[in-house]
C-alpha cells in the first residue's frame, strides 16, 4: 500500500496489538493503531487526529512500552525540553488551521466562538488544539496563548466577532 500511495494514511484496528506488531507497523508507514473495544466516539477521534497528522497509539500499548523501559528512579518524571525560541514558530510545523486557531486562543476565545468563526464543531476546534499544544509543547491552552503571544505576528484588530 505504501508503494502505490505513499501520501495514504494507514490505521490499523484490531482487538488488541503487541509491541512487536506495533514496532514493525510503524516502520513501515502505520501512523494510528486502534482497539475495536472502543466506542464510535474514540475511533472517530483517533481517525480525525491522523488525519491531523498526529500518531495514535492506545494507552495499553504505551503502558507496555513503559514497563519494558528501565526507569531511573533519581529522574523526576516530566517533560525537560526547553522552551522554543520565536524561530522555532516553523519548526513546529503548524498547519494554517493551527495557526489561526492559536492566534483564537492567544485572544483568549472559547471552542465555541472559534468553531462558529471557521464554522465547524467544537469536537473539531478540540482536536486542533490537542494538535496545537502537542505540536508547541504546551500543556494547556493559557500556555498556548502566552507562546502565541510571543511567537504569533499580531493583527492589529481582533476578528472574532461572529
């Protein structure tokens, strides 16, 4: 499938996956793993966020992995990468949805009032802005909004009078 249509998403689904099958998949092209024991509702979720660009993987696969990692106990558990500098604005590699989404939550709009400005469902604002706080390592949205802040060209004029 690769060969013919490299640009395809691929996303297996199955009962369940063990690491070796989830390690091959993923190296040759395999960018969202999904149970079939979810609901509707996950699986949607998990479709539109590899059509986002993200990588899915279910939390039992990812606690496998964790347990087969030696852990050093002397390391406080959290994320030590340093913040990105107003270049790395490129290197986070933003879509133009995410960056208009991120200019809303630098301006402090709610889901709702930004999925009425671009006119799709608050589960889709919700989905960008997962991708965006994942993307620029954020871990919520006042972060978000205070790297924009920085980082963002600002408009002059706010837009989202609806």
């Amino acid at each position: 499938m690769r060969e013919r249509s490299p640009e395809t998403l691929i996303v297996a689904l199955a009962d369940q996956f063990d690491l070796g099958f989830v390690r091959i998949a993923h190296e040759v092209g395999v960018t969202g793993f999904c149970l079939t024991g979810n609901g509707p509702d996950v699986l949607i979720k998990a479709l539109e966020l590899v059509m986002l660009g993200e990588n899915v993987l279910p939390y039992a696969v990812l606690r496998s992995i964790m347990d087969a990692a030696p852990q050093k106990l002397e390391q406080p558990v959290q994320d030590n990468t340093p913040e990105p500098n107003p270049s790395d604005l490129e290197e986070c590699k933003l879509s133009a949805r995410e960056t208009q989404i991120l200019g809303c939550l630098r301006e402090g709009a709610p889901n709702k009032l930004i999925a009425r400005k671009f006119d799709v469902t608050e589960a889709t604002v919700k989905v960008h802005v997962k991708a965006i706080l994942r993307k620029i390592g954020a871990a919520n949205r006042t972060q978000a909004a205070m790297w924009a802040s920085q980082r963002l060209p600002r408009t002059g004029v706010s837009d989202l009078n609806v």
